[in-house]
C-alpha cells in the first residue's frame, strides 16, 4: 500500500451553530456504518428531536478494493441526504471536510480523516504501526498519491460508480447468495409499508375483489368504481401535499360533507343562495345570457358550494385556535396543508353524493334514453368515471385552494378576514367558470380545468414553503433536482 499512509475516519456531530462537537462516530474499514432513527442503525438519531430523518436514511461504506476511502449511499430517506448542501442523487465519495446533513434541515454531521501514528517514540517499529493500546490519532497532513478521479469506479465529480455486473468480483466462487436475497420479503420489514406502497396496493386489491362481487349489480358496482377513483384522486393530492393527517380525520371531513347534504341544512342553503340571491340555475333547455349565467353559477353554485364544502375547513380552523396539543395537531387546521388536506377530502364526499345520488339516477331513469335504445346504465357509468376523475380539477381544486386560504388565515392571524374573503370569493369564482363554460365549449372548459387545477397546485407548493413541518414533508418529487 504504498502511498496510503494508515489512516481511519470518523463523524464528527455538528452543533446548530455550526461548530464541531466533541462528539464522534467512527467509520468502519469492512462494513457499512447506516444513520436512522431505528434502533438497529450503527447511529441512531433520537426519533422525538429528529422527525426529519428516516428510520433508516442513508450509510457510509468503505471502497471495495480501494484503501482509506469511504463512499456515502442515500437510502431512499423522505426528505434526502445532502453533501455540502447539495442533495445526493446516487452514491459520493467522501472528501475530508465534507458535511452531511440528513434533510436539509436535519442533523449535521462532518467528514474528517485521522492518521493513525504511534507516539514518536515508536515510529520507528513499523510492525507496530496498527496495533496495541498506544495508538494515538492524529489529524492527517498527508494526501493520497492519486487523485480522487483516478481512483477505481470514481469520476471526475466524485461521484462512485459502483462496478457493473461484468465486474469478475460478481463472478467469484466465494459469493454466495444469502437467504434474505432468496427470500426477500424476510429482510424489507416496515420497508413494504414506507417505500413499497404496500398500503395502496391492497386497497387496490380489495376493490378489484369488490367489483367481481358486484358485476350485474349496478347500483353497488357503480359505488365501488366512484370510491376506488375518488380515493385515487384525493391520495394524488395527499402525495402532492407531503403532510401527514390522521386518517379518520380525513374520512371524518368527507362523511361530514355528505351528513350536511342529505340533512334540512341543505334547504336552508337552497333558499338562501338560489331563492334570496340570484343563484336560480337554469334548466337544461332554458337559454341564458352568458353573462347572467356566469351570476346565477357564482351565487348558486359557487358561493353555496364552496361554502357548504368549506364547514369541515372552519371546523378545522376553530379547533386549532381554541383547543391545544394534542387535539390541535390531530383535528385542527393550523396551516394551510391542513386546510387543503380537510378541503379536498370534504370535496370527495360532495363529488360522490352529488354523481351517485344524482347525476346518475337522473341518467338512468332517463325517458327519453330508454326510448331511443341507448342503454342508460352504460351512459350513467360513463359519465361517473370523469366526474369522479375530474374532481381533482374541480371539486378537489375548489375546495383545496379555500382550504389554503382558512389554513392560512390560521398561520397569519393578523389579516384573517381579509385572508378568508379572498379565499372564497375566488374558489367560488373559479367553480362558476368552470359550470358557465360547460354550456359554452369544451376546449373552454378544459382550460378552465387547466387553470383550476394550477390554482391547487401553486397553492399546494406555496403551502409546503410555509409549513412549520417543512422538515417533516414527504412530498413526491416528480424530477431531480
């Protein structure tokens, strides 16, 4: 090993302000060093001060056939491993005076190199170099003879390239396969249900099941095929929020929607919106001036709509200004992650008892279908499947972007009235575009769609920014960085 002076590395802790402590983890010459919260890593990081980081969120390992060097390996974390405060994307060599971060706003840790050198009185015993008690460790003056791009499997960049299959090790008689490589499902543990979207593949099963048992039943097949899209859309919007809510809370605001629909609250709404203020809709074969029209569907469907979806958000909202911890972070809405969560969870169980219990029957007892030969259930099924889909650019989009503003009206309390008026008034706007266009083009509606549906997303990225849990979100990303 010529030009490799002995050496070791270890990682030294950074304390907040940035100053190294004096506490330090040694890195191992043969096996892999993993940092987590679980309790099985080589660090653990304590789970109540570090929520950031993932029960198993990156390792250090030493380079196969390459001395004293020491390659890092995100593990697929929630929120990412960064190298000098740049995310890591694959696997990097490690550089003396690198710092790592588990999150960008996790825990620090620095990269430092020792030698590993006897007292000056037996430098001289070089057969005693690496071994007895004496052996002190000293920071390292020296370098390795090759640069770090002319080390094996290493680029220009310092990033490692792990060895293609070709590669004889891959080939050697000692490697044997292990059982957990045989077995797979032995060793992926909680893994199946953080990373594998175990969760969401046996719902999907279920439903599948379900929609056997019901073929030729119309009216029960039609229910499973709006649930299993409606869960669909609002999970889409769920990974799009990255923010963890209780799951009895978000059913809770879905099935509180459809109580106030089918109670005498809704005439109250009817008359106030649609009898009192000019919200009167037209019938289908009543011709309109649009401008009218697009006043009728602010004040009728619009206004009373959002409003009515809105009920869970406001719930949501007192609880978080009245009530504290722990039932302020379980059923409030202390930011608006929450609002949009609670708003698009209420809009599913509006969508699914407005297009079930309505749009649908109206459809299939259809006279006028019946005597033309077109078979009403087909038509009804037809038209479910992109009310239901499209809830995401509509129901969903509504409610979610009034969702944001009640959330943050609770975050910014200062110009609450002024946050919620805004909030409303333009959710309700854009849901009577979106009715008024459907008389008018398609291709218009769509863009309505578009636009709908860019509000919610803009409000959810706005809403990730200012989370208080900003280090806690999972939010998907669907490009590198």
């Amino acid at each position: 090993m010529v030009g490799y002076p002995p050496r070791t590395a270890i990682l030294r802790y950074l304390q907040p302000d940035g100053l190294a402590s004096l506490e330090f983890y040694p890195l191992s010459f043969d096996n892999d060093v993993k940092l987590g919260r679980e309790p099985t890593c080589h660090i653990v990081l304590d789970s109540s001060k570090h929520t950031g980081v993932s029960r198993t969120h990156a390792r250090i390992f030493p380079l196969p056939d390459v001395p004293y060097c020491w390659v890092i390996d995100d593990l697929e974390s929630s929120n990412g491993t960064y190298v000098n405060n740049q995310r890591l994307h694959g696997q990097r060599v490690l550089q003396e005076g690198d710092r790592i971060s588990l999150g960008r706003h996790g825990p620090r840790f620095i990269f430092e190199c020792l030698s590993l050198v006897r007292p000056q009185s037996t430098l001289n015993d070089a057969s005693s170099l690496m071994t007895g008690d004496s052996m002190a460790m000293l920071p390292d003056a020296t370098q390795h003879n090759l640069s770090p791009s002319e080390l094996p499997g290493i680029t220009e960049k310092g990033w490692y390239r792990p060895p293609s299959h070709s590669d004889s090790n891959h080939h050697s008689p000692t490697a044997s396969v292990t059982l957990s490589q045989l077995f797979p499902i032995v060793s992926t543990g909680r893994d199946l249900t953080r990373k594998a979207f175990l969760v969401p593949g046996i719902i999907t099963i279920s439903f599948v099941v379900l929609l056997f048992i019901t073929v030729g039943k119309s009216d029960w097949f039609n229910v499973v095929v709006a649930a299993y899209i409606a869960i669909a859309a609002y999970y889409f919007v769920y990974r799009l929020c990255g923010r963890h809510k209780h799951w009895l809370v978000i059913f809770g605001s879905g099935l509180l929607t459809t109580a106030i629909m089918v109670s005498p609250a809704l005439r109250g709404f009817l008359w106030v919106f649609r009898e009192v203020l000019p919200g009167a809709i037209p019938g289908p074969d009543e011709s309109v001036n649009i401008v009218v029209l697009l006043v009728n569907m602010f004040f009728g469907a619009g206004l009373m709509e959002e409003l009515l979806k809105g009920i869970p958000i406001l719930l949501g909202a007192w609880v978080a200004i009245n009530l504290r911890s722990p039932y302020r972070d379980i059923f409030g809405v202390a930011e608006p992650l929450d609002g949009i969560l609670i708003g698009s969870a209420s809009a599913v169980g509006f969508t699914l008892m407005e297009t079930l219990f309505q749009y649908v029957p109206s459809i299939v007892n259809d006279v006028t279908l019946q005597a033309s030969g077109i078979d009403p259930e087909l038509m009804g099924l037809q038209l479910l499947i992109p009310r239901i889909l499209g809830s995401v650019s509509g129901h969903m989009a509504y409610s979610g972007y009034f969702g944001y503003f009640i959330g943050l009206s609770v975050l910014k309390p200062k110009s609450r009235w002024q946050t919620l008026m805004i909030g409303y008034l333009s959710a309700s706007l854009l849901h009577a575009l979106w009715n008024t266009t459907g008389y008018i083009n398609p291709v218009v509606l769509a863009l309505v769609g578009i636009l709908s549906y860019a509000f919610l997303t803009a409000a959810i990225l706005k809403a990730r920014a200012l989370s208080p849990n900003r280090s806690e979100n999972f939010a998907t990303r669907f490009f590198k960085l």
